[in-house]
C-alpha cells in the first residue's frame, strides 16, 4: 500500500531507502515465515539473530572503523519499524542488543575498549545486553543497590538485575557474551554515583538468576535475571570516570526510546494493514464490514493516529544526535505518544476481525501483546509524563 507513504519523510536519502528495502526482503524471507512459531514456543531465535550481521544490522550505529555501518537515528527507526511489522518479540532483542549495549559503547566507551568488544558485538560473534534495573528499582533507577568496590587493580560487584532482555541467550540460562552494567560506586549528596562496567559471559561470580518465563507479549525475546555475586572484574573495564556515568545513562535512553516508539510504528502499521483488508474483503449482512461507520471509525482513528505518530518519529530521529547533546524531551513524547497509539490499532484490529482476531494465526493478538510491553519497558507511561512535565517548566512554556 506504498499510497500510505510520504516516502521524502520515511527516507530521507537513497541510503535509507536501500536499507528500508533490504530490511523488508529479510523480514519477508526470514522473519515473518517463523514469528509465529517462535512466540508460541517463547524461543529466542539465535541462529536468525546472528544473520542480521550480514545486512549490518548488528552494529548499525557504530563507526566502520570499528567494524560497524555508521548509520543515523533515522536508519535506527527504519530498522526497528520493519523488524516489528513482522515479529516484535524478536525485534526487542534487537533493540536491546544494538541500541542498549552496542550503541552505549560506540558512544561512550574508550578507543581501546571499542577496538576490544565493537568488532565483534557488530559482527555477532557476541551478543550484547544493558543492565540497569533491578528488583527493587525500575523507574527510580538512581536508587540502584547494585555496588561495585574496588580492590587493587579488579573492581568486586554484588548485586542483582532484572528483567534483561538477552541476559540468557538459550534455554538452558547461559548469559549473553557482553553486559553493559550500571552499579553504584559511592553517594553524593545522598545521590548514587554511577559507574558503568563491561561485563563478560564467565567472569567470575557472573550468573544468571532466572529467565523470566509467562511473558505477556515479547514471548520470542529472552528476559533473565543477572546476579553479581562477589564478581571480580579487570579495573579497566570500568568504562569513563568512575561515578559520571548517569548523564549517559540517560542520554542512551533516548535512541531506545525512538527506537521502542519505531517498534510501536511498526506494530500499528501491520495491525491497520491486517484490519483494512480484513474489513474490505469479509461481508457481513451482504456487505463488506468497511461499509459500516462503527468499523469506519476503528480504522479511520487508526490510521490518523498511525501517521501523526509516524511525521513525530521521524521528525525526532532526524534531529536526534547520537554522540552530541540529544533531546530528551521529544524521545520521551514520541513514546509516549506511539506506544499506547500503537496498543490502541492493535485492540481495534482485533476487533474488526471478531473471533479470527482472537487467535494467533492472524497476527493481531500477537502484536497488540507485544505493544503493551512499550508503554512498560525504556520507560513507563507515567515516567514520560513526568518527564516532559519537568523540562517544559525548565524551558519556561
Ligand atoms: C520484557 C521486559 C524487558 C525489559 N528489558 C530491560 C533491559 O534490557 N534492561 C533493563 O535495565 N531493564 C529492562 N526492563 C525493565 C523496565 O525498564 C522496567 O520494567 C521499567 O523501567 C519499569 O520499572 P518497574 O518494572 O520496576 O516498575 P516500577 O518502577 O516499580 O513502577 C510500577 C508502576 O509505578 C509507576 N511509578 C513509579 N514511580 C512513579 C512516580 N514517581 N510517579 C508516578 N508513577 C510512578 C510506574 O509508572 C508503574 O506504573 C524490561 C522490562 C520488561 C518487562
């Protein structure tokens, strides 16, 4: 339905349209053949993942020099709508992998600790996770008890991380290869001073608690508790000075919450396609169902709000800077905005398709699930409000 498309906004340059149809053939020859299987089973698909290094997907954002496709926020948003008009479960490891863990590196980490993990995390032969929250702590993330001391020329890290996605990587509750760790290295001023470490699959004390399992939605993406317990690691893979790591902390939560805003695109525009075909070709009392101004209204709404999301997206990918200042308020409107727009299509796709949108043969279920993971995960709902609240009264509006 390319009609639907105001292709100047969605690709900006050749290159973007290149990658946009490179990223639909995969997802239409690798992905969409197995989502269904996946989700049902709740199975990370590995084998699929590491293919994506070959479209140079895995270190999308990171310099070529360092093994990397150097691209921008837009490619970012690109990727991530295309992964999750088919199978979002599978597209959140994405996320996790290349904005959470690779991304953060590329910006913030060393020449030498860059030269040491991107090639790699890019190529994937690793595979990458962040760990910020932890049982206790989500969305007050600074209150993090997670401490790492350190001791002659090792740091020692106590603590427990939950809900990882990609902090086991099969089932039988390995740990990914590389996690990007927040803990605590001391308080000022009754604030926590974070440090963020590089932790590697068999460091010492370095475990997986337990893989969450029953998952509502982004059944086909792995979620893991990770416990430090008196884990001993190289003081050089302390990344940056110790305590200064909450500016980019949050900073990198910006480009995740483009990318989960491009996720909920992704997810609205495949429901709007499934229900507007769906209520053209179904007849009901000798008439197609799009006929009816009830099923006229869910899928009218639905797409007004699918495409006033979609100019905010990319509006603020465009903008968005990877390594300068950033903007924090907009990667916190585009998802708070898309998220439950997206939650909504999918509840109405399901409508319009009555009991076939029930069941997951026609895709609907899945995708509304899997929506509802946006308005949690990179963010609550509540916390967006919060947060744009705050900056427009610093900005003075
Ligand atoms: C599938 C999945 C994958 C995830 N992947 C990762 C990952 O890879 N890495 C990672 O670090 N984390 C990950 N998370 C964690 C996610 O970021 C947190 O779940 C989220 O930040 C919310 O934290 P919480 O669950 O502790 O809820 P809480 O922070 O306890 O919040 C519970 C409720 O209280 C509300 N609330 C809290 N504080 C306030 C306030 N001040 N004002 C108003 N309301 C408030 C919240 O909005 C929410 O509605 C994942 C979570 C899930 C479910």
């Amino acid at each position: 339905m390319t009609e639907w498309k105001n292709f100047d906004l969605l690709n900006p340059t050749d290159e973007h349209k290149m990658l946009r149809d490179m990223v639909k053939s995969f997802v239409e020859a690798e992905v969409e053949p197995q989502a269904h299987e996946y989700n049902r089973k709740e199975k990370f698909n590995l084998p699929l993942f590491k293919k994506l290094s070959d479209l140079g997907l895995l270190g999308i954002t990171v310099p070529e020099e360092y093994g990397g496709a150097g691209l921008d926020a837009v490619a970012v948003v690109i990727a991530h709508e295309e992964l999750s008009a088919s199978d979002p479960g599978f597209c959140l490891a994405y996320l996790a992998h290349t904005l959470l863990a690779v991304n953060n590196l590329a910006v913030n980490g060393s020449d030498a600790q860059k030269k040491q993990y991107l090639p790699g995390l890019s190529n994937g032969s690793l595979i990458g996770a962040m760990a910020m929250s932890e049982p206790d702590y989500g969305t007050d993330a600074l209150g993090m008890t997670t401490t790492a001391v350190k001791k002659g020329d090792r740091y020692i890290i106590n603590g427990r991380k939950m809900w990882i996605t990609n902090g086991a990587i099969d089932d039988n509750k390995t740990a990914c290869d590389f996690v990007w760790l927040y803990a605590k290295t001391g308080e000022k001023n009754g604030r926590a001073l974070i440090s963020t470490f590089m932790i590697e699959k068999g460091d010492k004390g370095f475990y997986v608690g337990q893989k969450i399992t029953n998952k509502l939605g982004m059944r086909a993406s792995n979620t893991a508790e990770l416990v430090f317990e008196n884990c001993e690691i190289p003081a050089d893979r302390l990344v940056g000075n110790e305590g200064d790591s909450t500016h980019h902390m949050m900073r990198n939560l910006e480009i995740e919450r483009v990318g989960l805003a491009a996720m909920a695109l992704g997810i609205a525009r495949r429901s709007l396609e499934i229900m507007n075909k769906y209520a053209t070709e179904r007849h009901s009392f000798g008439k197609p169902l799009n006929a009816y101004g009830q099923i006229q209204k869910y899928i009218a709404d639905s797409y007004a709000e699918y495409k006033a999301s979609e100019a905010y997206v990319y509006d603020t990918a465009r903008r968005l800077n990877l390594t300068k200042e950033g903007n924090r308020l907009d990667s916190d409107g585009v998802k708070l905005v898309s998220t439950t727009m997206s939650k909504n299509v999918a509840d109405r796709a399901i409508q319009v398709l009555g009991g076939y949108g029930y069941v997951g043969e026609y895709v609907v279920e899945r995708l509304w699930r899997d929506s509802k993971l946006l308005e949690i995960g990179g963010g609550t709902l509540e916390a967006h409000q919060k947060n744009i609240t705050r900056d427009l009264a610093k900005a003075g509006l």
